[in-house]
C-alpha cells in the first residue's frame, strides 16, 4: 500500500535468513519506512526513526563470518567488543579487538574483524593491514582474501580483483558471500552472464538473503529488463525493510515504469537518511516535477544543487521547468542555460527554455530555441508542444500568418496527442486570427482556416521510443 508523502514497512511474516557475511550488511544503518504498515512509537534519540523499530519483530544484524569460541581471559572483553560492534563503533570496536589480540595471538579472525571495522570508516589501507595479518596467521582463512578484494576496490574501483575472489572461493566453496561480491563486480564491469551464474550460487549458499535479490535486481536492470529487475527489488524489499540500497534501487525503478509516487515514496525515505545524497535528491525534484508539485521541486533541487552543484547538471532542467509553471521567467532562464550546455540535445530542456523566454517576453530568442526543438521531437506528443509553443512565440512577434500555421499544425495531429485545454486554445486563438469570410448571396459566414504546410515538421520525425508526458500549457498573455 501507498500513502502519498510517508513511506511505512509493509508487515511480513518473512524473516532475513541469517547468513555468514563477514561484517554489517549495508542494512546495518537503519532508515525509516515503505509500504503500508503502523509505525511503533518514536522513540526518543535524535534523527529519523531507525527501520528496525517498524519491523514486526526483533531484527538482528547480519552475524560474524564465524564465531570463534573465545577464551575465558578473553570473553568479557570480546562482549564488549561485540556490543560496539552493534552500534557501529568501530574506534571503540577496534580498541577492545586489539586488547585481545595479546590474549589470542593465533586467532585469524580477530585481526580480520579490526581490518572490517577500518574498511567500515573508509581506510582502506589500514584494513589491508590487518587482513594481511589475519592471513599471516592462517592463509586459508577465506574472509580475509574477499576482505582484500573489497579494500583494493575502495581505494581503486577499477582494481582487478577477480584473483581476490578466486582465493577467497578456492579457500571456502561454500562461502556465499565471496560469490555475491564478485557478482557485484561484474555488474559493475558490466559482464552480466558471470554475475548471474555467481548470484546463483549466493542464491545457493545465502538462500531468502535480501542482498542476493538486490545484486539480482541490478544485474536484470543493466540488462534493461526492468520488469524482472523490480520484481526481485520488490524481493529484496519483502525480505529486509532496514537496507537503503533497497529504497535508491526501488526509486530508480519505479522512475523507469513512470511509477512516480511510489518512486516519490522510496526517495522521500532515502533521503531522510542519506542526507548528503546529492544525486537521489535530484532524482526526488525530477519525480516531483512529474507529480506538479512545482514549489516542492525548487526546494529539493536547491537541497540538490547546494550538495553538488555540477554533479547534479542533468537535472537543472527540472527545476527550469518547475520556475516556468510557477511564473519565474529569470530563474527558470538561469537553470536552461546549464541543462542546454550540459545536453543540448535535451528536447525537454529546449522546449523549456523557449518557454521561459517567452515567459520573459524575449520571443526572439524563445524562437530560437523552439527551432532547435522542432529538430528534437520524436513523437506526436512532442510535436504537440512544439506546434503549440511555436504558435505562441509566432503571436509574441507579431508573425501571424506563421502563428496561424503552426495552430492548424497542431488541430492536424491525433487528439491524444495534446491535452483537451490546448486544442480548444488553438480554436479559439483561429476564430480570432483568421477573420470569418462572407458566403456569396447572403449564406452564413463562415471562418476560413490557413491549412497547414504541405511538409510540417511531424512528417520527418520517427515515432517515439518512450512517450513524453505533455504539462499543462500557460495562459496566454
């Protein structure tokens, strides 16, 4: 279920199934809610409500690769480090791992376990360390040579770590986890088939775990298959609710389907809690552009815009388009001029710049871009807007014989291609610009209608690929 503007976890009577992954899940940090369930009481700590206390029963996190019986001098010591480790401590994690060292010195798992802790903080290099120490004690220890594998890739994304994996596999066929990461590799090399045969396998060794689903949806989405790619996002979601990778790839499909106000739903949650995304809150002023929420998508592509102002280019025209619909001719001028000159074959972004110089009364250079955008319209929706909006611009600069074309241009496509409100714009603006001529021995006058050019601009265009929504067209001034 979805209620516009709040995401809450649907109840489900499905358990993540425990698997042996060597450190916190991506699930580890909790966020907030999805579709249909009752939120418990707030509790009282700051930020967001944390998605775990929406769960219909107590979640633990993903368990340690292995539970290595500790020794009575070390015992109390290691709970401690364990209850640090639950809360994402990783300095008081790695203080109390290393005060056991001494105690273990044979022990693989401690120097791994502190090699994670550092991996989780971002350094890279200090993790290496110690799963080179952890392989010093025991090189058929698996975890350490994937925990390699992952610290190479966050220093270096391009690093080749397939080797990496392979030890990793050679030590522990049965370790899942090796299997899903590599997977996750090749996606991101964009060798979908190996990624496949390594998620089945995940799927073997890590059977209900949301993350396999995930790396299933991504792997489906790259093949452009996203009706199988949601449906294992959907998975993913039913199986754990407390993992925002879930929420970015649910948006992101729901974007691809035109599904706006569940994608809205996802990215309202997301961004609730990665506050510093700047790309998912340009993707959320796109989805609420789509949703007419004009005043919400300048407030969100500002949020958007403050984080990363170049790294958000391509959605500028959204906030261009949301300025025009709210009568900001200069903003909107401002935001079309990056959208043009980060994509200047953008049909929306040239189509929105015509209308925010026609906005400002500049119907020359609104003529100008409205040329360009003749060029770009590749469906009867977007010939729609051209036709329309180049009728306009043509009234603005006093050229009525061409206004008057363009007019008939648009009555000659489908209907469905426009929204009733522009077609009988057009009719009206007829009647008053091509005057009625008189019949012959007193009949009824009659209005005359310009025909159309014999070659309009809709004859040279290939039908569309994905169908353009068609916004409400302004009042004429």
């Amino acid at each position: 279920y979805v209620f516009f503007g709040l995401i809450l976890p649907r109840q489900t009577n499905l358990r993540p199934t425990e698997t042996h992954t060597p450190g916190p899940s991506p699930t580890f940090t909790a966020t907030p809610t999805l579709f249909g369930a009752t939120a418990i009481p707030t509790r009282v700590f700051g930020g967001p409500t944390p998605l775990w206390a929406y769960l219909p029963q107590t979640y633990t996190p993903t368990p340690l690769y292995v539970n290595t019986p500790r020794s009575p001098a070390s015992i109390d010591q290691y709970r401690i480090a364990q209850d640090a480790y639950k809360k994402g401590d990783w300095d008081a994690f790695i203080l109390n791992m290393e005060l056991l060292q001494p105690l273990e010195p044979d022990a693989a798992d401690i120097p791994y376990y502190i090699g994670e802790a550092y991996r989780f903080k971002g350094e890279g290099n200090s993790a290496i360390r110690y799963y080179n120490d952890a392989l010093d004690i025991d090189d058929n220890f698996a975890p350490a040579y994937l925990g390699l594998a992952r610290a190479r890739l966050l220093i270096n994304p391009n690093f080749n770590a397939e080797n990496l994996f392979a030890e990793a596999i050679e030590r522990d066929p049965f370790y899942g986890e090796a299997y899903l990461e590599r997977a996750r590799f090749y996606i991101r090399r964009d060798d979908i088939q190996d990624a496949l045969e390594d998620l089945e396998q995940a799927q073997e060794y890590m059977p209900g775990s949301s993350e396999v689903y995930l790396a299933l949806a991504s792997a489906y989405l790259a093949e452009e298959d996203i009706e199988q790619a949601l449906i294992y996002a959907e998975e993913a979601y039913a199986l754990d609710i407390t993992n925002l990778s879930t929420y970015r790839l649910l948006s992101d499909l729901y974007i691809q389907v035109e599904d706006y106000p569940r994608a809205f739903d996802a990215l309202q949650l997301y961004t609730n809690y990665e506050v510093e995304d700047a790309t998912a809150f340009a993707k959320l002023g796109l989805v609420l552009y789509r949703l007419g929420e004009y005043e919400q998508v300048v407030t969100i592509m500002n949020r958007a815009i403050d984080l990363n102002p170049n790294g958000v280019r391509d959605y500028y025209v959204y906030r261009g388009l949301a300025n025009v619909e709210l009568g900001n001719g200069e903003e909107a001028l401002d935001d079309f001029a990056v959208a043009v000159a980060e994509d200047d074959r953008n049909f929306e972004a040239r189509i929105g710049y015509a209308r925010a110089n026609y906005l400002d009364s500049k119907f020359g250079n609104a003529f100008l871009q409205i040329e360009v955008a003749i060029d770009l319209a590749e469906t009867e929706e977007q010939n729609a807007l051209v036709y329309y909006w180049l009728a306009k611009i043509q009234e603005g600069r006093d050229d009525i014989g061409e206004a008057i074309e363009a007019w008939n241009a648009l009555l000659d496509l489908d209907e469905d291609a426009m929204t009733e409100e522009m077609r009988e714009e057009a009719e009206q603006r007829l009647d008053v610009l091509v005057p009625p001529t008189s019949t012959p021995r007193g009949g009824a006058s009659t209005p005359t209608r310009t025909p159309a050019p014999a070659t309009s601009t809709s004859s040279n265009l290939t039908p569309s690929r994905t169908p353009t929504r068609t916004p409400s067209p302004t009042s004429t001034p």
